[in-house]
C-alpha cells in the first residue's frame, strides 16, 4: 500500500459489513455526524419568528387560559379563584349558546354565498373582456376599505330613516321599507350582504390566481373534442381548482368564527343579541371587556379559540390532507406512512 492509499483509507469514513439474505456481506455506511452548521442556520433565522409566535401567540392564549380560572376586574393579580365556573355560567347562558349558532350561520352562509359568486366573477374576469382591470379593482376595493368605514356606512343606510328606506319610498316601492338592521327575520341577512359586499373580492382574487394557474393546452384540447366553455369549465376548471377552493373556504370558516367588528360597529353594544346577529366575540366583548368581567371574558375567549382550533385541525384532517399530502415529497409520505 502506498503512502496516498494509507492515508486516504485513516480519513474515510469507517464502514461496517453486514451480512445480506443470500448471506453475502454487504457493506453499509456509518451513521452522519450531525450538520451543526445547518442546524444553526435554521436556528438562526427561524428563532425570532419562533420567539415572537410564543410571545404574542402562545404566551396570550395560556394567560387567558389562567385568568380564565378566576373572577378578576382586570386590575392587579386576580385572587380570587372560581375554577370552572366560569365555563359552567358560560355554557349555561341561553345568549352564548344563541352567539355559537350565529357563528356557524355565518360560516355556512359565506361558503354558500360568497363561493359560487366568486367563482362566476372569477370565470368573467378570467377571459378577454374589455375594461376588465377596472371591474377588478371596483371588486376588490371593498375589501381594502376599513372595517370601521364598511360598517358605519352600511348603518347609517340600513337604519329606519336611512338611505335605503329613503330611497325605496321614492321609487314607489315604500311596502317594501323595513327594519333591516333591528328585525330578527331580516338582521342575518343583512348582515350575509354586507359580509359578502366587503369580503368577496379577496375571494375572486384568490380564484382568479387559482384558474390563471390552469395550462391552456387543456382548454385547446377540449375544444378540439367539441366540449363547450361550460363543459370545459366544469370539467377542467373547477376540478383543478379544488385546492384553492378549499384553501379559500377554510380561511372563510376562521374569518367567520372570529367576526367582530362589523357586527359590532352596526348593531352596536346591546342591539346585536335581540336582532340574531350576535357572535362569540361581540358576546366576549360584552360581557367581558363591558361589564368588567375579565376572568369571565378570558374564559369566553379560551372557548372561542378551541372552537377555532377544532374547526380547524377537522378541516385540515379531512378536507385539506389531500393537498397538504400532495404537497410532500417521496421520502416525506414514507415518513409519515410510518
């Protein structure tokens, strides 16, 4: 052996036999010494986002989960410890239980509403038409806008001296005036249009990007098997779409189960239970933050993020696994098969 081969068989990393089924050695490799430097790395540049989701996400919730315990005003340590009693009044009261189902009306009726509008405009805006820029920008805008301008608009509109009665009384139509914000048969309707006024343009951007994303040799090919435009979309558009439906949807329901601040900018502090637009944070806010029951007001907020977070992982178990596992890499399912 030469002076080279000695020191290039002391510098190899060492190897070890095993013997294979037909009972031949087969040589394997030494386990990898860890990548400090890549460790680091990752260290480095995901630690601070890391350090401030702990601070400003993790920290808030277990703090709230703590007060939670307590019948405290929000000033100086709370002392006065209540367990779950707190949870027990809440689960009790007739209002929260009406606010909980606001919240899921709200969710179904945004899917049902804002989905099939969002996915027309998206189909209009998706083809060659002129002015198509500027019909972007007017759908869009309302969702840029500020909630606290949304909603005092629409208040001062839909009151019972306000713009829409006003106008309706001009026309001819006066039968058709009513109390659209305080009438619980019409308020959640009220409440749908407004939602969906303001929130649809993100929808139909997010659609837009998403059908933009198609081939177009699909469509070429299509037309050459005589499928129509509506065949086409039905057929190609809406199935390759899928992910971005769901991605859309599941950011609906979250944005749903967390509404506040346009319900509680039109229908105000007391209003929004007696009109049927009432939802777990406006509940939260009122008897919380209004009535100066923060432990009570903590525990609110403690349920309404577990509802969120149940809604959540369900959704993403059974609805969002498809993409999520589309999404991994070979060695990644193996893992995960496992």
């Amino acid at each position: 052996m030469t002076e080279s081969q000695a020191l290039m068989s002391s510098t190899a990393p060492a190897r070890s036999n095993r013997v294979g089924t037909d009972g031949a050695s087969v040589p394997t490799r030494a386990p990898r010494r860890p990548d400090w430097r890549k460790r680091g790395e990752i260290t480095l540049l995901a630690g601070p986002a890391l350090l401030i989701f702990v601070g400003f996400v993790i920290f808030p919730v277990m703090m709230a989960a703590f007060y939670g315990f307590f019948k405290w005003n929000g000033y100086g340590w709370p002392t006065e410890f209540v367990g779950l009693d707190n949870y027990a009044l809440m689960l009790q009261d007739d209002t929260f239980r009406a606010a909980v189902g606001h919240n899921f009306t709200i969710v179904v009726l945004s899917l049902l509403m804002q989905g099939p509008i969002a996915i027309l405009f998206a189909l209009l805006l998706n083809q060659k038409i002129r002015g198509r820029s500027v019909i972007r920008v007017l759908i869009f805008a309302p969702y840029v806008i500020a909630e606290v301008v949304v909603g005092t608009g629409w208040s001062l509109m839909l009151q019972d001296a306000g713009a829409l009665n006003s106008l309706l009384e001009k026309v001819g139509l006066g039968a058709l005036q009513n109390s659209w914000i305080a009438d619980p048969a019409i308020a959640m309707w009220s409440l749908m249009i407004i939602i969906t006024w303001k929130y649809i343009g993100f929808a139909v951007i997010l659609m837009l990007a998403g059908m933009q994303s198609i081939p177009e040799e699909l469509y070429e090919a299509a037309a050459i098997d005589g499928a129509g435009f509506w065949k086409s979309q039905w057929s190609i558009t809406l199935p390759l779409l899928g992910p971005t439906i769901r991605i859309w949807a599941f950011l609906s329901i979250i944005g749903s189960l967390q509404l506040f601040d346009l319900v509680n900018i039109i229908w105000g502090q007391y209003i929004a239970a007696t009109a049927g637009t009432s939802t777990m944070a406006t509940y939260m806010y009122q008897n919380g933050h209004l009535a100066g029951s923060y432990g009570y007001g903590n525990a609110v907020a403690v349920m309404l993020f577990l509802i969120s977070l149940v809604v959540a992982l369900v959704y993403q178990r059974f609805v969002l696994r498809r993409d999520t596992e589309g999404a991994l890499t070979g060695d990644s399912r193996k893992g995960r098969r496992r």
